[in-house]
C-alpha cells in the first residue's frame, strides 16, 4: 500500500537509524536524520565496538531494499567456532548445516557504508547536532550546543528514535504514565583489542572461524576483518579476583595474557597496548513498553530494546523492526497509529525473547562450551536434528539461519532442553549417544511432548 510522503525525523546515525533511512525514503518520504556526534565517516572508529555477526535477519532486510550483495562485500562468512580451550588442541564446531554461515562485519566500516547508502537515497544528515528535548504530541524536536544554549526547534509528522541504549527520544517518554522500563548490567565489562594481520596481509588464526577462548568467568573472543585484522574482545568481570580492578599496569596485562591465554602469546605487546589505549564499556539489557507514542512517535533498535552481545542479534533484531515496520506499513497505509501499534504488539515478545538468549548464550559461551557433558550434549542434538531435519532445530539455528519468531525460538528451545536433561541421564551415554536404543528414547520423549 502507497504512503502519502510525510516529513520524518531520525534520532541517531547508527546500523539502525540509516537502515530506517533507506527505507523510509523508497517509500517517499522526506528523511533528516540527527546525531549528537561527528560523522563517522571523518573520524577514527573509538575502539568501544565488538564486531558484528550478520546472520538471516539482518541479510533478509537488506536484500528488501537491494543492499545486501553491497554489504557481503565488507563481510566474512564465519561457519564455525574455533574453541581454544587451555590443555586441549584447537578444536572446531560447525553452526549449521552445510552452507549455513554468519557473516563477520566491523561495525566501523559498516557503519558509514550505510550512511554513504542512505544519503544517496536521498536522506539529509545532521551531525554534531544534539537533540535535547522531544515534543511528543507535536512530534517536535529541540537541538541545541548545550542543554543551557539557545535551542533550535524542528516539526515533523512523525519522529522514530534509533538513538540506542541510552535513547533521549526514550528518555522523554519514560516521563509518560504507565511506561514501564527496566536496566540490567551484567558484572562483566568488555575491551576492544585488535591482532594485526601477518606482513603479507593474510590473517594469523583462522579467517571463517569465530575464535573463541572460553575461561569459565570471563573469555576472550576474536572475528575476522577483511584487512586480515581480528577484532578481539576480551569479556572480563569489573571487579574480582580475575577482573579489570586488578589489572593495572603493563606488567599486570602481560603476565594476564600469558596465564589464560597462552596461544595468543605473540600477541600479548600488540593486545597490552590496546588493553590500556581502549575504554572499558558495560552491557545492558533493557527493556521498556510502550515502544510508541500516539501516531507520533517509535522506538526502534536498541532505544527499544538493548540486549548484551552474546547471540549476536542487537543489530539483526533492530533490522528486524525495521522489516516488521515495513510490512505494516503495506497492511496500514497511512494509519500510522494502527501501524506503530501493531509493531510493538509483535516486537515486544520477541525482543524480551532474544534479551533472555543473549544472557543464556553468555553463560554458555564463557563456561559450557568447555565442559565435556554439554559438548555431548551439543554433538547428540546435532546427530539427532541431521536425521530427523523436521523433529529437531537446535535454538542457536532457530535463531540465527531462520526468520520465525524469537519467541518461538524461545519456548521451543526450552521444551528440546527438558528432553534433553532426560536424554543425559542415560546409562553409559558417552560410549551409546549416537545409538539406535538412544534415538528410540528422544523420539518417544517427542511424542510424549506431542501427546501434552
């Protein structure tokens, strides 16, 4: 369904607000979009971020409005974990079937990519221009150099606020009645580091792996770059006995990095200096409801809903709004209210969803994934799901080579679990877990579950 064109303000230049750009604009609308900050494009990438995993999702909404071929350019397909377990040789564990990948991308280079694509469609950037305060009901907005300058004011039809976790937009209408919100912080910060690539330019581990060193409280991660860099980011609690509090000096850093990860060790110059030239970043999750006001205002992205990193979808569940808003758009035509309604009623559940994986996939990232009986479990669920294709998808499939519901992920997921505790409790289960007696049992359990 057609749109009348309306005048549309964006608040923040991110993944998200110069994705909505872009569509926004092949639908005919006028498009400004604001940021607090310089653009981008002119200044050096500030070593808070952890590279991006594009998996369906984020490959679904691009390829709606023809990106996605320009974005596979800057990307890597990453097929495995590559575990670098402390006492074990490096180990490998596929993700999906054959062919299944998610895609490494820095979120720097990305970044302006998309805005250099929304500007071309069409839509007007303002940069340096912090926004101060919002006008709900008339979908005004005030910008100014400071929050005691002389402020400027700007009418729009309708405003979305794709300013993140910490959302301005999101700020005013916590002010409203009945808006709930909620902020969680893990105890776990995070550091960018960087391993260079070799002299020729190729890369030094792996280049389709998603280098993992699981450490029980706190791990080290590592995704390719297509300049044969790494961008590592070392997860780490903020106070402990194992924690950032205690690392302070040089010499502190070094012999970290030479106790918990010794494969890295030719690294540890090139990982200590950035370990002090990089800032130490928390995680949130956040959540909030109403994600609109009147047929005014939207939340999109992270401003709606922040999650911690750990399932790689922060940018592939706001890209996802981003899709959900659009095929409103074609049911609703010009009823904004009907269409803003609509998509909070169907992101909702599925952005508490994926908050609730993102934190399981923490836990099991930094301690499971070094533990023999969940890697058992992992490598039967496996076997299982590769005959019986139509029984059985694991959730991390369910969530990332798939486009169904989160929370379908969710609640699917936690039934396969209950099974599967039942499963692990068989009798000699290391030497007879790719059996025909044990298949029988996860078949019959099915039925069971079927049958309730």
């Amino acid at each position: 369904m057609t749109q009348t064109p309306k005048n549309i303000a964006i608040i923040g230049s991110g993944l998200v607000g110069s994705l909505l750009a872009i569509y926004l604009r092949k639908r005919g609308h006028k498009i400004t979009v604001f940021d607090r900050r310089p653009d981008i494009r002119t200044i050096k990438f500030s070593g808070r971020s952890i590279n991006l995993a594009m998996s369906n999702r984020g490959w679904k909404a691009l390829k709606k409005v023809g990106l996605e071929d320009n974005i596979r350019e800057i990307a890597i397909p990453m097929d495995k974990r590559a575990m670098h377990v402390n006492d074990k040789p490096l180990y490998f564990q596929k993700y999906g079937k054959e062919g299944e990948a998610i895609w490494s991308i820095s979120r720097g280079v990305l970044n302006r990519r998309m805005i250099d694509l929304a500007e071309a469609s069409g839509a007007v950037f303002r940069f340096n221009e912090k926004v101060w305060d919002v006008d709900l009901p008339e979908a005004k907005i005030f910008t100014g150099k400071s929050e005691k300058s002389e402020w400027k004011e700007y009418k729009f039809d309708h405003i979305f606020g794709c300013d993140g976790a910490f959302s301005r937009v999101r700020h005013k209408m916590q002010r409203r009645s009945r808006f709930d919100y909620s902020q969680d912080f893990i105890e776990v910060g995070y550091k960018e580091l960087t391993i260079p690539p070799n002299e020729d330019g190729s890369h030094k581990l792996d280049k389709n792996s998603f280098h993992i060193w699981p450490r029980g409280k706190f791990m080290l991660i590592a995704l390719p770059n297509i300049d044969g860099s790494f961008t590592c980011t070392l997860f780490l609690p903020f106070e402990g006995e194992v924690s950032f509090e205690n690392i302070t000096t040089k010499k502190e850093a070094k012999n970290f990095f030479k106790v918990h990860f010794p494969t890295v060790r030719k690294e540890i110059e090139n990982l200590t200096e950035d370990f002090f030239d990089n800032p130490t970043s928390a995680m949130v999750t956040m959540k909030c409801f109403p994600w609109t006001y009147w047929n005014k205002v939207a939340l999109v992205g992270d401003s709606a809903h922040a999650i911690v990193p750990f399932y790689g979808q922060g940018m592939n569940a706001g890209f996802e709004d981003i899709d959900v808003l659009d095929q409103l758009m074609d049911v609703h035509g010009d009823d904004w209210e009907a269409i803003f309604d609509a998509y909070q009623k169907s992101r909702k559940p599925n952005a508490d969803a994926i908050a609730e994986l993102s934190y399981r996939n923490f836990m099991e990232m930094s301690s499971k994934t070094a533990n023999s009986k969940f890697l058992l479990q992992k490598k039967i669920e496996k076997h299982f799901a590769a005959k019986y294709p139509d029984k059985w998808i694991p959730v991390y499939s369910r969530v990332t080579f798939s486009d169904r519901p989160y929370a379908e992920a969710l609640a699917i997921g936690d039934e396969q679990e209950l099974i599967m505790k039942e499963v692990m409790k068989f009798p000699d289960i290391e030497n007879k877990w790719d059996t025909e007696e044990l298949e029988q049992l996860i078949l019959g359990l099915l039925e069971n579950k079927k049958a309730t």
